[in-house]
C-alpha cells in the first residue's frame, strides 16, 4: 500500500509525505495427523485435517475418504488466497480389516458306520465362506481339522478341532449245533456271522485224550470219533471295528465205534489191544491177583467195572470177558482176557534118582489139573512127551547140571499150562567113608563124599587129635579126595571134620 501522511503547522505549510505499507501474506497451516487409522467396518473412512484460516477450503486427493480395508495416500491442499499463501500436506490413511467374530468350531466324536464324517462352524457371518481340510473321514481314528474363514475386509480365520471316529461294535450270531453221528454224517461247515461282515475265524477245545472232531479256522469241521468238543467262533476286529464277544457252542459226535483204547494188567499196558489180550505171571512171581484197568474209545460203555481184580491163587490159565458197546448202541466187541500163571518148577515136578523128571499129575496134590499130555524141554529143544522125562537107564546117567528145563501139559480142557525154566541140582546121599581104615602114618587114604554139587564147592578138610590139636587142612570140590597123612603120626585115633556151607560131620581113623 501507499500511504500520504500530511503534516500541517499553523505559520507553516502543509508537508505531504509518502511511503509504501507492504503487508505480506500469512502462511497457510494444515493440521492434520500423518497417519490415521481405521477398522474396516464397511463404510467411508476420511481423513480429518484443518485449516488455520477460512479463506478456502481443504480439497483432498485423489479422495478424501476410503471404504475398503488398505492403506492410502491423500494429499491435503489449501489454495493461495487473499491473505495465506497456498500450502498441502500428505497423510496416510490406513484402513485395517476387521476381526471376523462370532463363529464358533467345536469337536466331535461318531461311531464308525462306512459312511463320511465332517466338522461344522456355527455363526457363519454372512458373505463369509469357509473353507475346510482333514474334514469328512469315514475310518476309526483321531483326526485335527482344520476350517479357514473367509470374509471380504476381514482377517482370515484358522480354526481348529478334533474329531473322533470311534471303532464300532460288532456281534456275533453263532447257532446251536445239532449232534452228529459219527459214521452217518459227513463233514461239514460252520456258518457263523457277524454285524460287521467281516470273516469269523474258528477254534476248539476238548478235555479228552484225542478230540472228537477237529475244526480249522475257516470252520470245516471234520468228525472223528465219539465224544464232544467246543467250538469258539470269534472276530477279532479290525481299525474300524472292536473285536466282538467270543461264542461257544457245543458239537456232540454219537459214537459208532466200539473198542478199547488200552487195558493195563498189573502195569503192563495194552495200546489198542486185539480182541484176546494175553498176561503172564512171571515165574517167581507169587501173585494171587491181578488188577485189570481198561479204557474205552469215547462215547462206548463197558458191561463192568472200569478196573476189577481177577484172582490167581493156584498157577493156571484164568480167564475173563469184557463187551464194548458203541454210544449209538448198534456195535458191540468182545474182548477175552487171558492171564496165565507158571507153575515153579519144583512146584509140579519130582525129581527122582538124578536122572528122572515126573509130572506130579495128582489133583489132590497139584492144584486140581489132570493132564492128559507132556512135552519136555532142555535149553528149549524138545526131548520128551512121557509124564516123566529120563536122562538114561544106567547109574551113571544123570540129568544134566548145565541146561535147564521146562515142561508144557495139557489138561482135559485143552488148556496147556506150563512151569518155569529151571536148572538141575543133582541130589546126594550125603554120606562120607574113608579107606583104607586103620591107615600107616606117612600113607595115602581117600575120602569119598556123596554131596550135592553145591555143597562139594565150600567143602574144607581138617584132621586133628583127640585133643582137639589141629594137625592139617586142606580143600576139596571132588566126591573122592586123596588125603597124605604126616610120617610123624603116632599111633591112635584121629578126627577128620568136613565142613561144608551148610553142613559139618567128622569121621575117625585109626593109626596103626
């Protein structure tokens, strides 16, 4: 501006004066904050800005405002006016997207039954989607899904939760079994099933020795013999389902078969044994009874008791029967039991003169048998068929110390009895004498001796005076003995003693 001052003074003349009055223009002021922040929520978010003065107004680009969640960049300007200068300010304005709220994804569990199983969220907002993963499983098992939730202006959401597909029960139907016969009815095949379809495998027990029919897994069954068993059918499941309770059911086999499975005589046993089971008393062997056990094949009864006794007083053949019969009742055996006791040799044979054998054949005396034939026997070779056997007619012929004897005879029946095998002791008179006697000092004399073989083996000779002075001794195993007298004997009467085992005697001889 010009400015014209004028100065008037009374006596003087005015005095105009002039000077310039520059006035500058102020500067313009944007207060706005360079970042501002808002939460998506679907309307128009605008920046706030001011101006020092209110000569304009504020313009904004590219805009003011924004609706959309992101970050934007505005630029604030003010025009030069009268008074302020022109100015402008750049600011940032954030739109940041909004939580997503309100939905909710729980876990769950089911029961495997084939078909898919999914998690679901609940208060979905709408326009949101979600999207899942790990979700719809049909098999048993613990599965983690996951749901991811979508919404235009919103944070995505992870959700998480577990599911479990539990295994299913199953159940077994498994129909009583009708009894089969063992010889009528073939083999056949269980039919057991489970809820589950899956396969039932089969087993089975049985408290006898061998069983009655035996089962594999898969069910044929193949029957046997008489008798019973227990079957088990069982599914042990599998990743879907539990194993199922185990069912047992009950197969009776009718027996057709009729036999024993094992006798047993005093001990001894008879596997399987034929319809005649023979037993013999050993020689020496003073039993007057036997015990008879028997087992049947399953199903079959006896007529008796299982275990009896039969009696053996006297040596002989005994005899007893024992019928098996089949359970169905239609088979029946016999089976003859034979026990036959030896005589002891000496028990029903005389030995006479050492050279004879007889047959005592006396009922009264025997046992009550009247034989009607004999056959002798030496070291199992036959020699003879008499009621006596003889070794020879001469003196010297003598039953034979070295081999044994048996003799076989058959009585009125037919039955043959037999004794046992025996060796021979030759019997002696047991007499003694000496010759010659009376004897010189310094001679020979001999001692003949009739003693059993038996005794002649421990025979000692001793001579001694009437003193009782032992004077010699010696040993001898022969019937005849040579006994040298001392040259120093005087002359009287001597003793000599022979002793044996089991016997002693003494016999005087004179000196001369």
């Amino acid at each position: 501006y010009t400015l014209t001052a004028t100065v008037s003074q009374e006596n003087y003349n005015d005095k105009v004066l002039t000077a310039t009055l520059t006035i500058n223009k102020a500067e313009a002021v944007i207060t706005a904050e360079a970042t501002q922040s808002f939460t998506y929520d679907g309307s128009v978010k605008n920046v706030s800005a001011s101006l020092n003065h209110s000569e304009t107004e504020l313009t904004y680009a590219e805009q003011q405002g924004y609706t959309n969640a992101g970050t934007y960049s505005v630029l604030i300007s003010a025009e030069e006016t009268a008074n302020y200068l022109a100015t402008s300010k750049e600011v940032s304005l954030v739109i940041e997207k909004a939580e997503i709220t309100g939905v909710i994804f729980e876990g769950d569990s089911f029961t495997y039954n084939g078909d898919a199983h999914s998690l679901s969220v609940a208060g979905l907002p709408e326009g949101a989607t979600v999207v899942y993963s790990n979700n719809g499983q049909t098999n048993a098992g613990t599965y983690t899904v996951t749901a991811t939730v979508s919404q235009y202006g919103h944070k995505v959401l992870v959700l998480t939760a577990n599911m479990l597909i539990e295994k299913a029960s199953q159940r077994i139907t498994f129909d009583e079994i009708g009894n089969r016969h063992q010889l009528m009815d073939e083999d056949f095949q269980l039919s057991a099933t489970s809820t589950s379809s899956l396969p039932i495998k089969y087993s089975y027990t049985y408290e006898t020795e061998n069983p009655a029919a035996t089962v594999g897994v898969h069910g044929l069954v193949k029957i046997l013999r008489g008798g019973q068993i227990a079957i088990t059918a069982a599914q042990p499941g599998n990743e879907n389902y539990e194993a199922a309770d185990p069912v047992i059911r009950t197969l009776k086999v009718i027996g057709g078969e009729a036999r024993l499975k094992t006798a047993v005589i005093n001990g001894v046993a008879y596997s399987n044994p034929t319809e005649d089971i023979y037993y013999l008393i050993g020689c020496g062997n003073s039993e007057e009874e036997v015990q008879i056990q028997l087992e049947q094949n399953q199903g079959s009864s006896i007529d008796r008791e299982k275990i009896f006794t039969l009696s053996t007083p006297v040596p002989g053949i005994y005899r007893d029967t024992v019928i098996v019969t089949s359970e169905d009742g239609n088979v029946s055996k016999r089976y003859n039991i034979t026990v036959e006791k030896n005589f002891n040799f000496e028990d029903i044979v005389i030995q006479k003169f050492n050279n004879v054998l007889l047959v005592n054949n006396n009922p009264n005396t025997n046992g009550g048998y009247q034989f009607v034939s004999y056959r002798w026997y030496k070291n199992g070779s036959e020699i003879g068929n008499g009621q006596y056997y003889s070794a020879g007619e001469n003196e010297d012929d003598q039953l034979d110390t070295d081999n044994s004897y048996y003799v076989e005879m058959e009585t009125e029946n037919g039955d043959i009895l037999k004794s046992c095998t025996s060796s021979i002791q030759l019997k002696g008179s047991l007499s003694l004498s000496l010759a010659p006697n009376p004897v010189k000092a310094g001679e020979t004399m001999e001692l003949f001796t009739d003693f059993p073989k038996s005794e002649l083996e421990t025979m000692q000779l001793s001579i001694h005076n009437l003193n009782g002075m032992l004077i010699k001794e010696m040993k001898s195993t022969s019937k005849r003995t040579n006994i040298n007298l001392p040259y120093n004997l005087q002359m009287g009467i001597y003793i000599l003693k022979v002793r044996t085992k089991s016997m002693s005697r003494t016999l005087k001889f004179i000196i001369k």
